[in-house]
C-alpha cells in the first residue's frame, strides 16, 4: 500500500515457452479454493477508490498470432449427486446516488464474420429446461426499456422468436404484452411494423399454426375492453398513398379446402341498449369512377351455386328495414338499381313479396317525382321467348271473411290547364291469331256477381270523352256481342243502351247501323223466344215525352234504289198454330189530342208509270169464310159522326 502515490501491482505470470512447435504452450495459472463442508469461495475484487471510480476487473483470454484468441468461460461446476448446480450472476453494482452500471455482452469486431451471442437455458431430463427472460429495469419515473435489434448490413438480419416444439404434448406459447397503466394513463401499445422498402415494403403476416388431425390454430385479433366508455377500435386499412402508384388491396377470406372451406362472418357484438352498425362502403373518386361494391355468393360446379341474403333484424316493436339505393349524380341521370335472375336451362325466377302475418305489407312501386323534367315510366314485361313468352299475372288476394282485394290501373293527373291527363291502355299481342282480351266481374256464391263498370270522364267545361267498343277489321269482320246474364231461377239480366241526357242542350242520339258492303248488312231486333207455357217478350219503340214542345216522332223508311225496286216495309204480326186460337192483330193508331190525330195510309209515286195501289184484303180461312173488312168512323155522344169518303183522283 501507499500513503501518497499508487499502489503496488500484483503480478500472477505463467512461464513463457519459447518452442515454437505446435505441441508446445505457455504455462498455466489456477486458483483453486480449498475443499471443505462448504467449499471456499474465490472473489476477485478491483480496489477501492476513495476519490475516483473503484479499479477494473477485467478478465481476457490470451491473444494468438496465427489462429485466433483463447477462450473465456465462465460457469458453475457441474453436480453429479443430488443438488442443483450453481447460479452464475452478471451484474454491475448497485448505486446509491446515482446511475448504476451497464452490463453488455457483445462479440469483438470481425474483418470478415463476426461471433455470434447463444444465450440458452439448460436441458432437463425429467423436468421442465431452463427459462429465459430479459426484463428492464423498475424505475420511479419510467420503466427501463427492452431492446432487440437485428444488425446492419447489405441484408439487414433476421429476428426470430419461436417458441419450443411439443415433443409429446402442445408448443410453448408467445406472448408480447404491452404494460398495465395502474392510474390514469394510457396502456402500453404493441407497434409491429414492417420494414421500408425501396422497391417493395416488407410483409407482415400472421399464421396459425397447422394441425394434422385436428383444427388449424385460430388468429384472435381484439380491441381492449373499458369498464365506463366504449371499447377500443379494430381498424384494419391499408396505407394511404398521395403518389400515382395507389392504396393497396385488402383481402378479407377464409382458405380454400378439399371439402369445407371456412365461413366468413363480419358483426357487430350484441348489445344491452343500440347495438353498433356494420357498413361496407367502397371509395369515393375525385376524377373516375367511384369504386364497386360487390357481394357475390360462391360458385358449385356439381350442386346448387350459393345463396346471397340481406336481411334486415327483427325487433318487438317494428322490424327494420332494407334499403337498397343507387348512387346520386350532380349532372347526368342516377344510378340503375338492377334485379336479374341467374341463367340456366331455364332462368331463376325473381319474387318479390311481403310477409305474411296478421296484416301483412304493402308494396309500392313508384318511379321518383320530377321536378323539372319527365317522371320514369314503369314497365312490367316478361320476356321474349323461342317458343310460348311468359305472361303477366296481377292478381288481389283472397279473402276469408271480408272483401277480397281490389285492382285499380289509374293513369296519372295533370295539374297544367292546357295538358292532356295520362292514357291507359290494354292491348292483347299481335300474331298468328290476335290474342284475346277477356274483362270479367267475380262470380258471386251467394250474392250478385261483380259488374264491369265502363266510363269515360267527365268534363267541367267542355265534352265528356267518348266510349268506343269496336270489333276488329280484317278479311271477316270481328263480331261486337253485347249480351246480358242468363239466370236460372228469377229474371234474366236486362240490356239498357241510354244517350246521354243534357240540362240545356239537346239529349244525345242513339244510333244502330249495320255495315256497308256489297250487300249492307241486316238489323234484327228480335225479343227471346219463350219456354214451354211462356210468353215472348214485348217489342216497343217509343219516343220520348215532352213537358212544352213537340214529342219525338217515329219513322219507318226502308232504303231508296236507284237502279231497282224499292224496298219494302212490312208489318206483321204473329202468327199462332195451335187450334181454337188467334193470331196477333195488327193496330194502327193515331194520337189522342184536343183533335184527335189522322192516319194517312199513301201508296207510292209513279214517276213514269202508275203510282202504288193501296189495297186491303182480309184474312183467308181454311176450314171457315174469310175475314171481314170495316170501314167505319167512330161514335160521338155530342156531335156529328165524321163522314166516310171513297173517291178517286182528280
């Protein structure tokens, strides 16, 4: 020792050899502490400073010039009884004011590879091997850090962690968990990033491991709970990008497999009060096309193609709803909302209806008001066929204990003065033979069958609008048949053809003509004939009252011929087979009046010859004399009798 100046050095030196042969070595130093009970310890200590740092232990294998540099080993002896072996500790000394040391175990520099660092817990035979565990310092302030760092180089190196293989039973688990906040503060996170690329970033991937007999392992990937607020968020998006290149794609789908490939589910979790809402949106484009939202159900090469659903959830009050709407545009027309059936041998059907329950829901469709221009038109068409085309079907429901459903086709109003409102018009298909167009009331079990109501509107200042029924032209004219119901037990239905009446204008005519031809048709009015013990009906032509002025006559003029005879008009009653009867009698009468009216029987002009006789012959009979002929004027009470006068012509 020393008062004033450094201490003396110790110096433990081995003999040098100076043979330079490869058997020969440099001589050995060993401290070896003695034997006992409990055997001696050997501590190697650096001295004291009293003013400056404490001295260095330093430990350093010998240096060789034509292979390498000895070896440093450092290790508790080996047990071979009972007992464990002995710990072996690295550590710096602990400070009481200030830092304490820092431990680093690093291999030397190398011009070509450098060592490597293996730090390893022992095997066991029996039990569980060794554990391994780096751990940074506790500090008041902040924790100390762990960091593992892979070198540098033209290929930067590898980080691996992997955990021990199950020889027998299950591998050992990784887990990397961030730190626990214990008051106010922020939990630790886990940042797992990807190395930056030139050409092309790094991937990250996350893989669970395989099975040979069982389930593949599963990929759990959850936000953090809270016990006040909400959870935490799950957010799964690829990096943006400001340049030309383009975000990156993101693939959310289950692996592809010999026999059942794994189910997709995306949902929100159940919740005591507003469960959170699920949406799938794709981008919006400044310059294109925004981007395409596809759901598509998979493909079967051999059975049924999969099945695509959107349902809505149910509820206790109300159920919710399903909104399916296209895109809006600033300038040009909306976007096309399409149904289409799959293809096939013969094509998916497309049904659209309404639950059933207590009452079920209606459905609308309805094309969207117009604002400026025209409304949409909405067209129900089946499609063009090879062979027989799809019809078209509209049908009310049925009813079990009320009204059954109605149908009504209403063309649209129009609010303009000067506008027409909508047609509607029904139409059956053109060919071979024209199809038909059948309009029927419901048949009535008990009550009356349905009517069949056929009007056109009304005007408030100008003409009601006209009813055509028409038959079809062709090679032979169509046939108009306006026929009343037939009845079985009580009277058969009756056929009214009324003009229309007016308040301060002429009533409107009814008019019955037969067609133009070569030979114009025939006009029959005809009542039915009667069953047995029945009577036929009447035949009555009348024309109507009149309150103030002259009553309506009634002509009976048969057709004028230019190059022929006349025709003829011919009344004649009906005649009776049966024994012991009478036939019908023909009355001509003229109008009762302040003066009665006359009767003028007038035989036709002759403009070149003769004019018509006029003749009158009574009945013949078969088995009795012929009929009478009277000519008589009427009895008076108070005045004369008229006078019966017979002379010719002048």
């Amino acid at each position: 020792s020393s008062g004033k100046g450094e201490g003396a050095p110790v110096c433990i030196s081995a003999g040098s050899s100076t043979d330079s042969g490869s058997s020969s070595s440099g001589g050995e130093v060993s401290l070896k502490s003695g034997d006992g009970a409990l055997g001696g310890d050997i501590q190697i200590c650096g001295g004291t400073g009293h003013e400056e740092r404490g001295g260095n232990t330093i430990l350093t294998s010998g240096s060789g010039r034509q292979i390498g540099s000895g070896l440093v080993s450092i290790g508790s002896a080996a047990v071979n009884g009972p007992g464990t072996s002995g710990n072996v500790d690295l550590t710096s000394g602990a400070s009481m004011s200030d830092s304490s040391g820092t431990v680093t175990i690093s291999t030397g520099d190398a011009g070509t590879s450098s060592g490597s660092i293996a730090i390893a817990g022992g095997s066991a035979d029996a039990g569980d091997g060794g554990s391994f565990s780096i751990q940074g310092g506790d500090g008041v302030e902040s924790g100390g850090d762990v960091s593992l760092t892979a070198g540098t180089g033209l290929s930067g190196g590898s980080i691996s962690l992997s955990a021990g293989q199950g020889t027998a039973e299950d591998g050992g688990d990784i887990e990397l968990s961030a730190g626990e906040a214990a008051g106010a503060g922020i939990g630790g996170a886990i940042v797992v990033d990807a190395g930056n690329g030139g050409d092309s970033g790094g991937n990250l991937i996350l893989t669970a491991g395989s099975s040979k007999e069982a389930t593949g392992g599963e990929v759990c990937i959850q936000a953090g709970e809270s016990a006040s607020q909400a959870g935490g968020l799950l957010s799964c998006v690829t990096a943006s990008t400001s340049t030309a290149g383009g975000s990156g794609d993101l693939s959310i789908g289950s692996g592809d497999a010999a026999e059942n490939s794994g189910d997709v589910l995306i949902a929100t979790g159940s919740a005591g009060c507003k469960a959170g809402d699920a949406s799938m949106q794709a981008g919006d484009s400044i310059r294109q096309d925004g981007g395409m939202l596809e759901l598509s159900a998979g493909d079967s090469k051999s059975s049924v193609g999969g099945r695509a659903e959107l349902l809505a959830g149910s509820g206790c009050t109300e159920g919710g709803s399903l909104q399916v709407a296209a895109g809006q545009s600033e300038e040009g027309p909306g976007g096309v909302i399409e149904l289409q059936s799959g293809e096939g041998d013969s094509s998916g059907s497309i049904a659209l209806s309404s639950a059933d329950s207590p009452s079920s829901g209606n459905i609308c469709f309805s094309t969207g008001a117009s604002t400026e221009g025209t409304s949409g038109c909405v067209t129900l068409q089946s499609g063009e066929a090879a062979s027989s085309s799809g019809g078209i079907v509209v049908e009310a429901g049925q009813s079990e204990s009320s009204l059954g459903g109605g149908i009504f086709v209403r063309a649209g109003n129009t609010a303009c003065a000067s506008s027409d409102g909508g047609s509607a018009e029904l139409t059956a298909g053109s060919g071979h033979s024209g199809g038909s167009l059948d309009v029927t009331g419901g048949v009535g079990s008990d009550g009356a069958g349905g009517q069949i109501s056929i009007s056109s509107g009304s005007s408030i200042e100008n003409s009601g609008g006209n009813v055509d029924l028409a038959a079809g032209s062709g090679d032979a004219g169509g046939d108009l048949s306006l026929h009343a119901g037939d009845s079985r037990t009580q009277v058969a239905g009756s056929l009214s053809v009324c003009a229309g009446a007016s308040e301060a204008a002429d009533g409107g005519s009814v008019s019955i003509c037969t067609g133009q031809g070569v030979n114009s048709g025939n006009l029959e009015i005809a009542t039915g004939a009667a069953m047995i013990d029945g009577k036929t009906g009447d035949l009555t032509l009348n024309s109507g009252d009149a309150a103030d002025g002259i009553a309506g006559k009634i002509d009976f003029t048969a057709g004028c011929s230019t190059s022929g005879d006349g025709a003829n008009v011919q009344l004649c009653a009906g005649s009776s087979q049966a024994v012991g009867t009478l036939g019908g009698c023909l009355s001509l009468s003229a109008g009762d009046g302040s003066e009665g009216g006359s009767i003028l029987l007038q035989a036709g002009e002759g403009f070149s010859g003769d004019g018509g006789d006029i003749r009158f012959e009574s009945g013949r009979g078969t088995n009795e004399g012929s009929g009478d002929i009277s000519l008589m004027s009427a009895e008076n009470v108070d005045g004369p009798t008229g006078e019966l006068l017979l002379s010719t012509g002048t």
